[in-house]
C-alpha cells in the first residue's frame, strides 16, 4: 500500500519501544520491550485493535504510552 507508513518512539523511562503502522485512516499500535506485559500498555493496544482509529490519533497515543512507561 503506497500510503501506509510506520513510526516508532522509545521510551525515556524503560527499555520499550512503541509503533504505529497503517494508513491515514486506520492505523495498528505495537509494543515490545518492558511495556510489553504491562496490562495497561495491553488494553490500550487491544482498543485500538477493537475500534477503527486513524493514524494521527493512534500515533498521538504512542508518544503518551512512551512518556508514560
């Protein structure tokens, strides 16, 4: 897909690395690293896997989860 692209952000607190792939209009959020396991880190993931999110906002997303852990 030509439009698609991929943004990853490290964290500053842990060794976590936070991406967000997709289009302009649906984008995926991935984690790996130490907020892998985190339940909060998993829920937020799983929301944006459940709801039809655009990439703007799933990328603001990752820059919070990488202040936050």
């Amino acid at each position: 897909m030509a439009d698609e692209k991929t943004t990853t952000y490290k964290s500053r607190k842990s060794h976590s690395e936070f991406s967000v792939k997709g289009t302009p209009t649906r984008a995926y959020l991935a984690v790996s690293g130490d907020a892998a396991t985190n339940p909060k880190v998993l829920k937020q993931i799983g929301d944006v896997r459940k709801g039809s999110y655009d990439f703007a906002t799933v990328d603001w997303m990752a820059r919070q989860l990488k202040e936050t852990y």
